[in-house]
C-alpha cells in the first residue's frame, strides 16, 4: 500500500499510510520531494510508524511536497507511487472578539480599557489616541492590549487598532470624566393661566443628565424659593400658582456629580381670575334723607386688574341678591345711591370684578335712611372670657360723632333680649351670664340725630363650669 494524496490544515497531524511485504521482510524509509525524511531531525514532530506510515504533527507549510515510500530488503528495492501533501493555511481577516468599553470617571481617576482581536493570522493590537501612537512600534503585542490611564483630567476617545495581512479594523472607546453640568438654556414661557406657567427649555448640555430642577418665586412675596425636582423632560407645566401675579424662574440641571448653576431667569405672570375676597369694610351713612354714601376697601385677594364694582342694595333682604337693586361703579372705592325711601333700613351688599368674572359679595351692612345717624359699628366680635362673661369688640363707625352705644343680647334664639346703654368705646364686656350657654348679641350706635342700624347677629358661648362633682371612693 502507497500514499495517497493528502490535505491537511496547518497545525494538525498528517499521516501518510504505507505497507510492504517480502522476503525477508522489507524496510521502509519515506522522501519527501526526491530527499530522503529523517525524522530524528524534527525533534519527534514527525515519526514513522511501525505500520510504515509517516506521522506529521503541527504540521507546517514546509511540510508540503511530494512523498514516496521505499521497500527495500536483500532481493531489492521497490518505490510506491508518488502522493502530495498540502498543507492548508486557513487565513481569517482580524475581528475584535473583546470590544474596548467606554467609561465614565471622576477627575482624576483611574481606568483600564482591554481590547483583544482574533485572526488567521493572528493580529497585533495597538492603542492610539487622535493620531498618536500609544502603543511602541517595536512592542506590539498579538491579540490582547491593555490601556492603562491614571490620574485622568480630560474627556477623550481612545482607538484601538487591530492589523494583520488581511486587513485593519478599528473600535472607539470613550472615557467621560465627570463634571456639574452646564447651566440650560433660558426658559421659554409658552402657555400661562391663572394658577400655571408653562415652560420649555435647551438643555444646554452635550452629555445627558440625571433630571432638572426648577426654582420660582413670586416678585411681591419675600421667603424661600419654591422647588420642583426629578424632571426627565424639557418642557413643564408649574402649577398652584397666584393669579395675576409676577414670577421668576431658574432651571438647573442634575447629574451624578451634582447639581450645577442655574438658567438666566424668566419673568412672567400669571392671567387674571375673578377676585377671590370680597370687598373690605364696607360702610354705609346717609349724606341726606334719601340718599346714601357706600363706600369700601379693596379685596385681599383681587387676582388681577379690578376693572369696577357692584353695589346690591335692598329693603327685602330675605330676597334673592338677583331681585335686588343694583348699582355699578368704576374703579372708585366709594358712590352715592339716591331716591331712597325715607326712614327704611336698607341691606347692602358690595362685589368686585376683573376682567374674567366677579368676586364674591361682601356681608351685608344696614343703612337707616335718616340723615345724621351713624352707620354700623364694623368688625363686631365676640369671645368667651370666663363662665360667666363675654368681651364684644368693634371698630367705630365713621362720619358721625358717637354719643352712645346700644347693645341688645338674648340666651339662645328664644328668649327675651336684653338692652344696655354705654357710653362710647370700642369694647364691652357682658357679665352675670350662665357657664356654657350660648348668648346673641347685636349692637348699634347713637348720635344726637338718633340709632343708627343694629349689626348682624353675633353668637359666642360661656366657657363650662370649672367646677367638678366629687364622689366617694368605694372601697
């Protein structure tokens, strides 16, 4: 039996196969291309069997030819046919089996970045950094490269190159060092109401963030900033705000190294909604027998422009406000209502309006149509001041000089009222009254013309009775 022709891919074993018979028995050596194979010389990479045969290990490129067999014993030699070796080298162009990893490092930090390509034949791997080699040229290594980067200040792109015969390729890491992060663009309002501000803005920072924060204030309140944190998006709607009033507001931006400077500030306000108060001590007094003054102090809460008032006025308080007497006012905090019936009490009601709708109406006031007389004692208070007493406070009417005070209280809503007369102050106190009862009170004031209108009614209880039963102690 001769060889027969053979492929083999470089680094694995060939055997070439051969057998011979005789008398006596025949030995075999082996050529390769007409030179005769020692296999002592290869350092037992090739071998000849006790078959005959010729094993190869890792073969090599050298190993390809021609191979012949011969048998020789004392009655001749005999030459097998000739067979071929190839030895095939399998060429595969460079590929990155581990990819470099982008990073992100504090200031100042430490990172190693590994990259590792593969190939037939295997390929050298450098490191470059724009167009600086940082890899020696005659310290390349095969397959693997390690980047070692210490003490890092800067952001940069780190390549790393991967070239054998077959080609070149190339992948990109990234290190980040860590910085706050830029301040956002100005915020841009784009839809206000009354009680919200819509804004949108540029982030302002080419590596994204954690979230942002807004901070706002009103222009006429002092005190702390209000805050807005963990927003994703660059647009956002601040809600719970004051109607028609100024604000001011910042936007910063959050990352994992903190929260950096804040946006120039916008200033915006909010739209106008109907006031949210009534009118303030509201007064009514006669400038002559059909003919009165009302006038008043602006809401606390106007939520906007008051574009004017609205004066409700009646002899039938018990009716609907709509079938009241009505009367419109600019924006002046006081008008004249005349052709009034004489000796009447007349019930008055003020509201304030913007440009959106109308407030609420204020308490009702009662104006006597009699010349002189004096309006209502205002902001008429009650409160408790022991079991048996209540301290009642008021603010004077104005205009007319007060000669006495008229007060008439009554025990719950049932039984008789009681008048006192005093003279003129601004508080009283009721004594001789039963502990934890409830007590009415009205008051008006007198001046020589005669009483002006009696206030609403005002209800406090007396405090309970601090004195306790005792019982005996069983035993």
């Amino acid at each position: 039996m001769g060889p027969q022709l053979k492929v083999v891919e470089r680094t694995r074993t060939a055997t070439m196969l051969c057998a011979a018979s005789g008398n006596p028995d025949p030995e075999i050596t082996w050529f390769k291309d007409f030179l005769p194979v020692d296999p002592s010389a290869s350092n037992g990479r090739i071998k000849q069997l006790r078959s005959g045969g010729l094993q190869i290990e890792s073969s090599e490129e050298t190993d390809q030819g021609k191979y012949e067999c011969v048998a020789s014993n004392s009655a001749g030699v005999r030459y097998s046919s000739p067979a071929n070796l190839y030895v095939r080298v399998r060429r595969v162009a460079p590929r990155f089996s581990i990819l470099p990893v982008s990073h992100e490092i504090m200031p100042g930090g430490n990172v190693n970045i590994t990259c590792v390509a593969v190939g037939s034949p295997m390929p050298y791997v450098k490191w470059m950094q724009g167009a600086e080699d940082l890899t020696p040229e005659d310290d390349m290594p095969v397959g693997r490269n390690v980047l070692e980067l210490t003490d890092v200040k800067d952001s940069a792109n780190y390549t790393c190159v991967a070239m054998s015969s077959l080609g070149v390729i190339e992948a990109v890491a990234q290190i980040t060092v860590k910085s706050l992060p830029k301040a956002p663009g100005t915020p841009v309002v784009t839809e206000t109401t009354a009680t919200s501000i819509t804004i949108t803005w540029d982030s302002g920072n080419p590596d994204p963030v954690s979230y942002y924060v807004i901070e706002y204030k009103s222009k006429s309140q002092d005190g702390p900033y209000q805050i807005k944190e963990d927003i994703t998006t660059t647009r956002y709607s601040i809600g719970g705000l004051s109607p028609n009033s100024e604000y001011e507001i910042w936007v910063s931006a959050v990352n994992s190294i903190g929260q950096g400077p804040p946006s120039e500030a916008v200033l915006t306000r909010t739209g106008e909604q109907a006031p949210a108060s009534a009118p303030r001590n509201v007064q009514g007094r006669m400038l002559s027998s059909s003919t009165m003054i009302i006038q008043w102090e602006e809401p606390v809460e106007p939520n906007g422009q008051i574009r004017g008032y609205r004066v409700y006025y009646t002899m039938e308080p018990e009716q609907p406000v709509s079938n009241w007497q009505k009367h419109n006012v600019d924006d002046s905090l006081l008008t004249t209502v005349g052709s009034l019936l004489e000796d009447e009490t007349y019930t008055v009601r003020v509201l304030a309006f913007t440009s959106v709708g109308d407030g609420p109406l204020s308490d009702p006031i009662q104006v006597k149509t009699q010349q002189g007389v004096p309006g209502q004692p205002m902001n008429f208070r009650a409160e408790a001041k022991t079991e048996t007493s209540i301290v009642l406070s008021w603010s004077p009417p104005r205009q007319e000089i007060i000669v006495k005070y008229e007060l008439l209280y009554k025990e719950g809503d049932h039984s008789k009222e009681v008048l006192k007369n005093f003279e003129p102050t601004t508080s009283f106190t009721v004594e001789g009254l039963k502990p934890n009862t409830e007590y009415v009170f009205r008051l008006a004031a007198r001046s020589a013309l005669g009483l002006g209108a009696f206030t609403p009614e005002v209800r406090e209880r007396t405090l309970q009775s601090s004195r306790c039963l005792s019982f005996p102690t069983l035993l």
